[in-house]
C-alpha cells in the first residue's frame, strides 16, 4: 500500500511540474521588474523600452548595453507621449538638474 501511495504522490508532482503557470515559471527564475516613467505601472524588464542619457544625448538603448543612467518605458504610444510632456521626471531619474526631450527622441523603434 505505501508503494501504490509513493506511486500517486510522484505521479501527481509531475503532473503539477508539467502543467505550471506561466507566472510561476517567471516567478521561479525571478526575472527583473522595472516601472515605466510614464504611467508607474511595474513590468518584467524584458518588455519595456529603455532610454539611456550617454554623451550628452538621450539614447534609446534596444539591447541593455549602453553605460549610462537609464529609464524605462512601457511599449506604447500613450506612455511615451507623457514622458515627454513630464522632463521634470526624466531629469529626475537620469539625476540631472534639467533636459529638453523632443518628440523624435522619443518614438517607438522600428
């Protein structure tokens, strides 16, 4: 009888370990979370845009390689329209006294 108990208990484990979640797969490899400038909301890193102050400019930065202070952004037109209309708060997380954005910094990557 304990046999056929062992048997069920790792036959019902892989079943569980074969039919996880997504997000407890993502939870388990504990990806990193970053929050867009825009709207605050917090997202996996992975899918966010960042953009790097480095030589003076704002680059967008596609790979993650870039030095330089940074900041992320949701993958949507809205989020980027209100960073834009705030550089209070882009000058905030680059940590510098004050910077101009304009709007073709800003687009979305082809």
């Amino acid at each position: 009888m304990p046999d056929q108990i062992s048997a069920d208990f790792e036959s019902g484990m892989t079943k569980i370990m074969e039919n996880r979640s997504f997000y407890e797969t993502i939870k388990s490899k504990k990806l990193p979370i970053r929050t867009c400038l825009g709207c605050g909301k917090k997202v996996f890193k992975v899918d966010m845009l960042r953009f790097v102050w480095h030589d003076s400019q704002l680059c967008y930065d596609s790979k993650g390689l870039i030095n330089g202070r940074g900041f992320y952004g949701c993958d949507n037109e809205s989020c980027l329209q209100a960073i834009i209309k705030n550089p209070k708060k882009v000058a905030r997380a680059l940590r510098c006294q004050a910077i101009k954005i304009s709007g073709k910094l800003l687009r979305l990557p082809e």
